[in-house]
C-alpha cells in the first residue's frame, strides 16, 4: 500500500511534467489547429539556458530567464517558419515545425556537450516522511508549481483581454477578426506561452537528475497525452498529463511482477493506453467531436 | 498525331503509363542508363545506389498512403522493422544464436515480408479509418515507439537493443549475391538486383495510381466527405492504402538491411519514419518519380555533405569536435524541409515542372 501511495505522488509530479508540455500543445493546437512538434526542442533549450544560467542567477532567476529566452525562441519560429504558411494543410505546417524540432534540437545539444550539466534546483533528492510515506521533495515542488501555473493560465483565459481574444480566436478565427481581434497577436501570444511552458516543464523534469540530450522524448510522452485529453481541452491536458504520469509511475513499481512484457514497459505505456482510448473515443477524453462540413 | 503531343484520340491513351512520347523515351534511357552504371562506377558507389533504390521502394510506398490517398503516417519504421525481422527469421540460421527457419530464398522471403507488413497495416487501418489528420499521426507516432519497445526486448528474434542480428541473406535461383563472384562483385549484383525490384515497384505503384483505385486514393486525400458522397467507400479504400503501403515498406526493410548486412532494433526508430516523409515531402507528395527523386536526395545527402566538408574548414570531420559535418547533416535535414515547404510545396518534382514549363513556353514566360 505504502508503495502504491509512493508510486502515485511519483506519478503526480511526472503527470505534473506532462500537464505543462500538454498545456503548450493544446494551446499551440486551439490557436493554429496545428500540433507543433517543435515543443520537444524548446523544452531542451530551456533545460540547457538554466543550466548556463543558474550560476549567476541562482535557481528561480535563472528559471524566469530560460522562460524568457525560449518564449523568444518560440516567438522567432513562429514569425519565421510557421506564419508564412497560414492557410495551408495543418499537416504540412506540422512537418515544418518538426523540421524546426531537428534543427534546434541539434543546437541545443551540441551546446550539453559532452559535460554533465545540472539544473542545481534547491531540492535535489531529498524526501520527507509523511507516517510510513516517503517523498520526494522535488515531485512536491513541481505538483505546486504546475497547479499555480494552471490556476493562473485558466484566470488568464478567462478574466483577460488577450485570453478572451485567444478564446474567440480559437473558436472561430474569421469572426474573430470582424470583431477586431488581431489573430496574427494570438498565433504569437500562444507560440510564446507555450514554449515558456516546455522551459518550466523542462526545467523541472531535470530536477534532482542530470541533462542530457535524451530528455526530449519527455515531450513527445506529451502526445498521447494531449490525444487522451482531447487536442482542444486545456482541461483534458492537465487530467491526461496526470493519469498518464499516476499509470506510468505505477507501472514502472510492479512491472517487476509482469517481466513477459520486457523491461521498461512503463515508457510505452502511454501510447498502449492512447490507442485503447482512441479505439472507445476517437476524440479522446474532454476534446470536442469535430462538425465536418465538405 | 506526329507533333501534337498533347492531343489525345481515347481515354486510354490520356491514362496511359507514359502518356507521352518524350517519357516513354525519358524513362527508357534512364533504365538503360541504370542497367549499364555498374560497369562504369566503382563499388562503394554502387553499394550506395542500391540503397537508393531499396529507400526508393520505401518512399513509394510512403508516397501512396500520405501523397495519393492523404492519410499521414508517422509510423513507418515499425512496417520496415515488421519486414526486416519476418525476413530474417525466414532466412537465418536454424543453429544460429538468433531464430531463423533456414529458407534462404529471396522470392520466398521478399514477398513474405511485405505480406506480414500488409498484415499489421490491415491490422492498424481501423484506427486510421476513424481518425484524420493529426490524430493519425500521433497514433502512427505511437505505432513506433510500442514497435521499438517489442522489437527491443525479443532477444530471441532480433539479438536486442546494441546487439542486432544478421539480415535476410540474398540468395536469388540459388544464386548467392551477397559475395563477389568470378564475373561480378557483390556491390555490382546488388546494385542490379535493387534496381530491377525498384522498376518493378515503382511500375506496380504507377499502375495503382492510375486506376480506379488510385482515383479512390486522390478523391480521399482532397476531401474525404465529399468522396464518401460520391460513393468511395472510405474505410475500405484507407484499409488498402495502408495495406499496400505497408507492404511496400515492408518489402523496402527487408532488403535495406541486406546492403548494411546487420539489423539493430534502434535503427527502426522515429528518425526513421522522419526520414521517409522528407524523402516523399521533398521530393513532391502524390508523384511516383517525386517520391524516387526524394529518395535519391535523402539518401546521398549524408555522403554529399561529406564530400563537401573540406570545402568547409570551420566544420569538423570527428564527432567530437562541436561543429561537426554530423550536426550539419541533421541541421540541414531539418531546414530542407522547412525550406522545401515554404518555397516549393510540390518538391524536387515541382522543380522540374518549372524548368520544363520555362523551356516549354519560351521566350515568353506565361
């Protein structure tokens, strides 16, 4: 029981990971309809700049800095690469920015090198006893950090001017516009939103561990979860991010029981558990059932 | 009808194979042209080309489901992964330390490893059939990492992760051509063989293209509603291009790990899938000869950027140096991509319809 209750607060906090690189997507998507794979590389560079930064800057300055950084970084894609293809197939703007993926993938870990690099966060692996329940201070941290982060992105959409515009942007672009709305704004607030997101969510998944150039696949495990969620929910992210951090986690305890399936089967998990909900509701969990008009 | 080229007397003879003469003649001297190359090129140069041709049988087949019929799949490598391995267990050594029947046959292991891929694209179709558009390729997405995972831990079948196994051996009629022989050199037969399996796949796929079910596929990919009113009946039509496709890719697996003479379970990674859809991307989605010429580009790009390094001196030849001709390849990948989308969606092949339009109507420029 112990150990179940343990594997579940693990699982929260990579849920947590999860919910944060989710929420980039879904944003990204309910903007632009397009899925940017380019997610997996700012989360990589926003790890990397806190790693150089935080020798001056301590932890959380270095932390608001990489935001910073990769909001620009986003920003710059998608003025360059992706605003010159509105209008054209979601799935062609899709394989650009997956060719973006690459390119400054390949930047950003030449920039790892071959030193370990930490992030220097203040908890490291340090636990605490909650009765007969250990915990890892770290995964506490980021649960905090995703929920405030959360909290204050659903008050952003729901009580500013910006997220009221990205709402209706989202819901019906041309409208939008004949309201006033600056759409082009939108595609840019979102873009910069959601690769400040991928940096906190980078950031933190790095805690108490060393980076390397690996770390990306973190972010592509944020697909099956924004396909369990609904690619339009912001609710479905943060849920999907959570129960598939809680099923990995758990996974990962007793797949010891399970050895038939190989080892680290928890890594597949997530995509096992997209196609068995897809086969149910092709539209995942929260998202919305697509109107098809010819 | 001498010197009207584009006046065409029959239906038949506007959907033919090569509806004009300039191709007909285009194509045949490139296939001589092809036939005659190993006796004018040295071996390392032939090894090359034959993988070419077998990654040009992958990108035609790629080319079908997401060019001709729309449906975007991001999970090609676990199709190639499903060929390798059914033609390595066909093939391989009874006694070895990896599982293997010992039939040793290529006309008995090709076309069983495409039809075990065909299996698994059967077997995937109803999800793409429910799903559109990016939901597909997540899922497709999904396809290779539970693929990689199996393939990882079957040591029985694939020597595991790092490990690998032998590939398919290449015997044809009871010929061995995987070792130079008296008359012709390994690389010389396997460039032969590649290129005649390239012809006929590629005709093969022209021919799907070209007929009703190739119809199907178009009508599918420019509106899938709009098709299902006309009476295509979708879920069928998406079952066979992912079935066709998959035996393609299928094939293309089992014969790309004959040229390298080694199967790893890592090479059958989401790289690999990537690679295939900028080979069909850039070289023109929806065109046969696109999909080759993408496949030519793509994978010569490696070698032709390591010609050029010397060319370069501020990039490094060793790995471990940090600009490196390693980190240009991929840095070059993704912004021929980037930049073959932007400025030219229709590809090399929309290149060449520039130049012929150019030449075509000059000196005017319309």
């Amino acid at each position: 029981m112990v150990e179940l209750i343990e594997s579940v607060i693990r699982g929260l906090g990579r849920g947590s990971v999860y919910a944060m690189l989710a929420l980039g997507f879904v944003i990204i998507f309910k903007a632009t309809r397009v899925i940017s794979f380019a997610q997996p590389a700012f989360m990589l560079a926003g790890v990397v700049l806190v790693t150089y930064l935080v020798v001056p800057l301590g932890f959380w300055g270095a932390l608001a800095a990489a935001v910073a950084l990769t909001a620009l970084l986003a920003l710059g894609v998608e003025r360059g690469a992706v605003r010159p293809m509105v209008g054209r197939p979601a799935f062609v703007v899709a394989i650009i920015t997956l060719g973006v993926d690459i390119a400054v993938r390949v930047v950003v870990t030449a920039f790892i090198g071959k030193d370990v690099r930490f992030v220097h966060d203040p908890w490291g692996v340090k636990t605490f006893d909650v009765g007969p329940v250990t915990i890892q201070e770290r995964h506490v941290a980021v649960i905090a950090t995703a929920a405030v982060l959360v909290a204050a992105l659903f008050a952003y959409f729901r009580y500013t001017r910006m997220g009221l515009a990205m709402r209706a942007a989202s819901y019906d672009q041309e409208a939008a516009l004949a309201q006033g709305v600056s759409v082009g704004s939108v595609f840019a607030v979102s873009w910069a939103m959601a690769g400040g997101l991928a940096a906190v969510a980078g950031t933190f998944a790095a805690a108490g561990e060393a980076v390397d150039g690996l770390m990306w696949l973190i972010a592509l495990t944020a697909l099956p979860v924004i396909i369990l969620g609904g690619l339009d929910s912001l609710l479905g992210a943060v849920l999907g991010g959570l129960i598939v951090g809680v099923l990995q986690e758990v996974v990962a305890n007793y797949q010891n029981t399970m050895t038939w399936l190989g080892g680290n089967v928890s890594v597949i998990t997530p995509y096992v558990v997209m196609l068995i909900v897809l086969l149910v509701r092709p539209y995942g969990l929260f998202g919305t059932h697509e109107v098809e008009r010819v | 009808m001498r010197g009207r080229p584009l006046l065409y007397t029959s239906y038949g003879s506007d959907m033919a194979l090569f509806n004009t003469t300039s191709k007909k003649a285009t194509v045949g001297l490139l296939v001589l042209a092809g036939l005659a190359l190993p006796m004018m090129l040295e071996d390392r140069w032939l090894s090359l080309l034959a993988t070419c041709c077998v990654a040009a049988i992958g990108a035609i087949g790629l080319g079908l489901v997401t060019g001709y019929a729309g449906q975007v799949s991001l999970g090609h490598a676990f199709f190639f992964g499903i060929g390798a391995y059914t033609s390595a267990f066909l093939s391989g050594d009874p006694n070895g330390r990896t599982m293997g029947l010992g039939y040793t046959e290529m006309l008995l292991w090709l076309p069983a490893a495409g039809l075990v891929a065909l299996l698994f694209g059967v077997l995937v179709a109803p999800l793409a059939t429910r799903l559109r558009g990016l939901y597909l390729a997540i899922v497709t997405l999904g396809l290779v990492f539970i693929g990689q995972h199996i393939f990882g831990e079957w040591h029985d079948l694939t020597g595991g992760t790092g490990v690998g196994r032998p590939p398919a051996t290449l015997h044809l009629f009871g010929q061995d051509l995987a070792t130079t022989g008296p008359s012709f050199t390994r690389d010389q037969k396997l460039f032969w063989v590649m290129f005649v399996l390239l012809l006929i796949f590629a005709l093969a796929a022209r021919n799907i293209a070209r007929s009703k079910v190739g119809r199907a596929f178009n009508a599918i990919r420019d509106r899938d509603i709009a098709a299902g009113i006309i009476g295509v009946n979708l879920a069928r039509y998406k079952t066979v291009a992912f079935a066709i496709s998959s035996f393609y890719a299928g094939c293309a697996g089992a014969l790309l790990f004959t040229i390298v003479g080694f199967v790893e379970p890592g090479s059958f990674s989401l790289l690999l899938s990537v690679q295939y859809i900028a080979m069909v991307l850039i070289g023109g989605a929806g065109t046969i000869s696109g999909a080759i010429a993408g496949a030519f580009f793509i994978t010569l790009l490696p070698t032709f950027t390591r010609e050029v390094q010397p060319l370069m001196p501020f990039v490094s030849a060793e790995a471990s140096q940090t600009p490196n001709i390693f980190q240009m390849e991929a840095i070059l990948y993704g912004v021929l991509i980037i930049g073959f989308l932007i400025f030219e969606p229709r590809g090399l092949f929309g290149l060449w319809i520039r130049v012929r339009t150019y030449w075509k109507t000059w000196p005017f420029s319309y």
